[in-house]
C-alpha cells in the first residue's frame, strides 16, 4: 500500500480496529438476519509527509449513495457554527449578490441556506442522493456528483467559478486527494479565497479519539501535511484557525500561490507549534494503539460493572464515530439496551456489528435508564442540556474519551 499523497511504500501501522462493516450501513429488521459485510480497519502514518490514511477498503460510491443517513441539520450547534462562518465570510471576503459561493460536500444545506438568506448566489456539489434532494427542498442549486477534476473541467466549460469555495469536514472523505485539491484549483477564481475544515490530527492523538476513524475518512490530517498538499497544487495557505468542533479541528484558507493577498503570522505558529510536538517524527505516531487500548479497557470494565449491578445503560447519538466505539470495543445490546437518536431516517434501525436498536427520545423518558453514554462526545454539552430533565431520576451521563467520566 502506497501513501495516497506521496507514494512512499507504507510500513508504519498507526491502528489497527480490526474489521468493521460501514459505520453508516444501518441495519433494518429484516437485515438482522443476513451476513453484514466486514472491512478491514487498519490505518498507516506514512513516513515521509506525515499522512495518517487508511486503504480504500470501501468505495466512495457505496457509502454516499441515496441511503446515507448523516443530515447535518440535525445538530443545533452545527447550524449555530455554520450560521457564525456566514457571517464572518461574508465581512471579510466582501460578499455581495455579484459573488459565487460553491460548497462542496454540501450535504443537506445546513450552511448554503444561510448564504441564500442574505441573497449571495450558491451552489452545492453533494455525492449523496438524499442529502441533495434535502438540500433542493431549501432551494439550493445542488450537483449530485463526487468532486474532482472531471466536474471543475465541466464547471468550468460553463463558467462557474468561485469567490469563496467551501469544504466542511469533506477533505479526509476524498480517496485521492491529490485531485481533488488539483480540482479545488480549477474552480478557484485568481482573487477567490477556499476555507476547508477537518480534524486536526494533534487533537486526535492528543485526546485518543480513535472513534473518529471509520471507511468514510480516508486521511487524517495535520497542517504540515495539508499544507504540502495543497502547495504541490500551487495554492497556498494565508491563515488559520483553530476551532472546537469535532473534538478540535483546522480551519484554512488558502489561495492561489499568485494572488498576493498577505499571509497571517498564525500559519508559521502553528507550524512551529507542530514541529515542536514532534509531529515531524515518526516516534510521535508510534504509541495511539495503547492509548486506544487503555479507553477500551476502562469503558467495558464499567458497562460489565453496571451489568453486575443490574443498572439500566442506554446510549445517545448513532453517530459513525459511536460505531466504531462500540465494534473496536465489542460491545453489543446486552451491554448497552438501545441508543436514542433525533434522526428519523436512524430510527426503528440497528447499529451495524453490535445491532444495538437505534429509538426516538420518548422512549428515554418513559424507561428512566440508570446512564446515558453520549456518544458523540463532542457534543455533549449541547446533549446534556437536551436531556437535562434526565436528572429528574438521578440518571448519570457517561462519556468514554478521552478518558471515562461520569457527571
């Protein structure tokens, strides 16, 4: 296996999960009682860029097609942070209704929508069927396509270009990035700025959210990595920001390497601030199954507690990252009854591998459990004051990385 960046020969395992099936692949009744398929869960650093990446076990085109369940409106502080980067883009980069605003990875338009209001001309690329439909409904001009250098060709032919393009959580999706940054170039006006959000690699190692890691993210990335990827494509990063979402991502800006526009002290910091954690040397990469190992001991040693104890254990979220949680830890719906989901398109569904049922909220406040484990733990405080009321019978919220607490 070769780096998907560089091309250097893989030797370095970062993790292994063992086998998993599609964490999104969500089970109905009738499924229970056919074989699910498995995909090895097996991630590499490679030695020379630094890219964490696993193989492409999955095809893009079976996890993003009409049945993929992730709707990203969902979630209220989501929107909240989409609705904040409105309006800081549309002040810095001075949008107006002459502007082109293209996201890719648009999902069912929980940011476009926010554009739209202010009357900025948008346009959304999204690979899943469903989340475009859903995106159409709000009146967003969607292409259901995957992005890469075969779209912006055709884009381009018709002269749609961008002033800001957009890609949230969307560049560790790509299983060539090379093209798909190469694509982002194309479409780029020469005065237009791109942002691009994803997790940032020192995060995940950091806080051990080896849970983010499933067959929807084929790279994980640190700046030093992005950064060369996208200056091998002559664009160039003039700023960043660190924000909170997802457990602690990236957000960049990047530009045409002839654009001049100025470059932000915080892209050499941030750097430097890599280099000095030591993420320019294998070593720092060497150590995240054991971490990952220790998170795995202690949660099963408190569900297998709580079972001796006879104590009720549900869970909420049927995130993705909830099902890699539960499948690298073994746990299936003797340990935990059910998990609550706002989703409807989760609902009356099971977890892939531990077919745990995914249930609607009422359920939690006629059955009183014992514990809640939030799942998507980057959420918790927006969940944990969902379900406030919970308290009202002492229940007790449980989340499991980067270390098992209970409030």
């Amino acid at each position: 296996m070769k780096c998907r960046f560089c091309q250097t020969e893989l030797q370095h395992l970062f993790i292994d999960l063992i086998n998993s099936p599609a964490t999104n692949s969500f089970l109905t009744i009738e499924n229970l009682n056919e074989s699910e398929t498995f995909y090895p869960l097996k991630v590499f650093t490679c030695h020379i860029c630094f890219l964490v990446q696993l193989d492409e076990y999955k095809k893009s085109g079976d996890i993003f097609n009409n049945e993929y369940v992730y709707f990203s409106s969902f979630s209220k502080s989501w929107l909240q942070h989409a609705k904040n980067y409105t309006e800081m883009a549309v002040k810095r980069f001075d949008l107006n209704e002459q502007s082109q605003v293209i996201e890719i990875a648009s999902n069912d338009g929980y940011l476009l929508q926010y554009f739209k209001e202010k009357n900025i001309p948008v346009l959304g690329i999204e690979p899943a069927e469903n989340t475009a439909a859903a995106a159409r409904k709000k009146g967003i001009d969607s292409i259901n396509r995957f992005f890469g250098t075969e779209l912006a060709g055709e884009m381009i032919n018709k002269n749609m270009r961008a002033d800001l393009l957009i890609g949230n959580n969307v560049l560790a999706h790509v299983p060539d990035v090379v093209d798909f940054v190469a694509a982002l170039k194309m479409i780029l006006k020469d005065d237009g700025a791109i942002t691009m959000e994803f997790p940032h690699l020192m995060q995940l190692v950091d806080n051990t959210q080896f849970d983010t890691i499933y067959h929807e993210h084929y790279s994980y990335f640190s700046f030093h990595t992005v950064k060369k990827i996208f200056e091998s494509q002559n664009l160039e990063i003039f700023d960043v920001d660190e924000i909170p979402t997802h457990g602690g991502s990236l957000r960049i800006y990047a530009k045409h390497k002839s654009n001049n526009r100025e470059i932000n002290k915080k892209v050499g910091a941030l750097s430097e601030k890599e280099k000095q954690k030591g993420m320019l040397d294998i070593s720092f990469y060497n150590h995240f199954t054991q971490k990952a190992f220790e998170v795995k001991l202690n949660f099963l040693n408190f569900l297998i507690e709580q079972k001796k104890l006879n104590k009720k254990v549900v869970a909420y979220g049927a995130a993705a990252k909830g099902n890699t949680m539960l499948n690298y830890c073994g746990v299936k719906n003797d340990l935990i009854q059910y998990v609550v989901d706002a989703n409807p398109n989760k609902q009356n569904k099971f977890l892939p591998a531990s077919h745990i049922a995914v249930v609607n909220e009422q359920i939690l406040k006629k059955d009183n459990p014992d514990y809640i484990i939030i799942l998507p733990w980057n959420l918790k405080e927006e969940i944990s004051e969902q379900l406030s009321y919970a308290r009202n019978w002492n229940a007790k919220f449980v989340t499991a990385i980067p270390e098992l607490k209970i409030f």
